[in-house]
C-alpha cells in the first residue's frame, strides 16, 4: 500500500473538501425542497419545506475538520457495518 502525500488531491474538489458529489446532492435537494413547497403549505410552511432539505443536506455533507470524511460516509460505513454482522442463535 502506498501512502498519498496531503499536497495530493484524490479527488475533484470545488471547494475545500465539498466536491463535485457533494454538489450534485445539494442541487437535488433544493430541487425537492422546491417540489414540496410547490406542493405543500402557505407562507412560512413554504419556507420550511423549501429550506430544511437543502440545510440539512449541507450539513450531512459537510466535511469533518479531522479529515475523515462526513457524517453522511460515517453513517452509510456504521449501516455497512451493522447489516455485515453475523447473527448468533444463543441456544438454552
């Protein structure tokens, strides 16, 4: 295994660790948000419908300051990790 130099981007970034993936989920986001604002509600329902997707998504996708990735990768490797376990009958 080789190791990557930190001077070594692996992937495309637009801004300091938010890439083009990244970018794409919050576009989608606020396209759902307008849908459902669209669909749903009055006056300040709107506004919530139209803002919480895109607000919580940014926050999903927001990078970690140690490095390691974001809560959405976190969440998706701890999903990974609980459905790979195996499960024992504990016999009496």
């Amino acid at each position: 295994m080789y190791l990557i130099p930190k001077n070594i981007k692996v992937k495309r970034e637009i801004f300091k660790g938010y890439g083009i993936k990244e970018v794409l989920l919050l576009g989608l986001s606020v396209f759902i948000g307008f849908i459902l604002a669209k669909l749903f509600g009055k006056g300040l329902v709107k506004v919530f419908f139209f803002c919480f997707f895109p607000i919580l998504t940014f926050l999903i996708t927001l990078p970690m300051p140690s490095g390691n990735g974001n809560i959405l990768g976190i969440l998706i490797k701890m999903i990974r990790f609980r459905l790979s376990q195996k499960k024992f009958k504990k016999y009496a």
